[in-house]
C-alpha cells in the first residue's frame, strides 16, 4: 500500500501575497493568520526577502512576468493562483507560472489552508520529479562517457572487453570511479586530437592511452 502524504505543520512559514489593496487580500491574511502563519502583503514589486518566502499567492488577473525575479516555472517556492478572470490569456499565463493550486475569487472564509497543502505536496513533488530526472541524464551521460572512453582505448587494435579491462586497471590505479576515469581518458584523447591538428608530438601522446 502507498503512504498517504503527511500534513505539514505550517505554523511559523512565511507566506507573501502579491495583490493589489483589496477585500481578497484581507480575507486570505485573516485566514492565513489563524493557521499560524507570518504574512506579508506587496503590490506591484516582490521585496528581496520573497525568495526566502515559504508561499507565494499571487494576482493572477493583473499579474505579470517582470513581476517575478525568476523565469516562468522556476518558483522557489509553492505558488498558489488568486483567480477572478478566466480569460483563456490569463489562464495561461497562470499555467506558465505553474502555480500549484488555485483560489477564486471573491474569497469567502476558507479554502486557503487546502490551497497550501495541495500547493505544498504539489511542489514538492515536482520537485522530487526534477531531481529524478536531472540524476537519470547524469546517469546516461556517465554511460556514454564510458563507452567513448572504451572505444578510444580499443583503436590500438584490442577488443571492447580489453579496453573495458583496461579503463577499470585506470580507475583503480588513479583510486577514482570508472566514469571519473572515462571523463579523463576522453579530455586526453580530445587534448591529443587538438595537438595532432597544431603540430608535430602528438601522435606519441595519443598513443600513450591505448
């Protein structure tokens, strides 16, 4: 069975609301006051502490791009949609932002302690995701490496398991990972390439790898 995601204990977060002076702003404060958290109000600009901040509700009606000292999607933080228009354009230019959960307008007196849980799970969970994906294209790029690597040293007329045999004799006699050791075998072989295009002398560097 999969774990249902725990409730986070939000007294003493942080959270900004860009909105412009309205009865929204002092419905969301109120309700953000009683679950325990330290609000402040701006309009037009984000104070410099925003990126500090633990949440981020935002005007999505009169919102814009240059509001934001990060690029669209790139929020530091669970970002939570203040809607009152459902323009299509400002509907996407909400989705652009990714905000992670969404409130109508007019606020009434509740809805906004849901918004911060789902926007919380929400943004952690893309989060999570990027990492996942940033450490799986590291992976593939390690992999490549090793086989650049392994087909550099088996020029020297050897087969693949030789030179595979070979780059781990490297490794372990340099004491580092097979892919450190495949990184440093293909800056050479460039190095040697680079060389052999200048001038005379690299033909013997070149040969040192195989």
């Amino acid at each position: 069975m999969s774990r249902r995601p725990r409730i986070p204990n939000l007294g003493g977060r942080r959270a900004l609301v860009l909105h412009r002076p309205h009865q929204t702003v002092t419905a969301i404060l109120r309700q953000l006051a009683a679950i325990g958290l330290e609000v402040e109000e701006c309009w037009p600009d984000l104070p410099a502490s925003a990126l500090a901040a633990d949440f981020l509700f935002f005007d999505a009606d009169l919102g814009f791009d240059a509001q934001f000292p990060w690029k669209p999607g790139e929020a530091p933080m669970p970002l939570v949609a203040l809607i009152g228009s459902e323009a299509p354009g400002r509907i996407e230019w909400a989705l652009s932002h990714r905000a992670d959960a969404q409130i109508l307008k007019p606020v009434g007196n509740a809805g906004v302690y849901s918004a911060l849980l789902i926007a919380r799970q929400g943004f952690d969970a893309r989060q999570t995701l990027a990492r996942e994906v940033a450490m799986l294209r590291e992976r593939v790029g390690e992999r490549q490496s090793v086989v650049k690597a392994v087909v550099a040293l088996s020029t020297g007329g050897i087969g693949e398991e030789q030179a595979f045999a070979q780059l781990r004799t490297l490794a372990m006699g340099w004491q580092v990972t097979i892919e450190e050791a495949a990184r440093r075998i293909n800056a050479l072989k460039e190095e040697a390439g680079q060389d052999e295009k200048s001038g005379p002398g690299a033909a013997g560097r070149q040969g040192g790898l195989a």
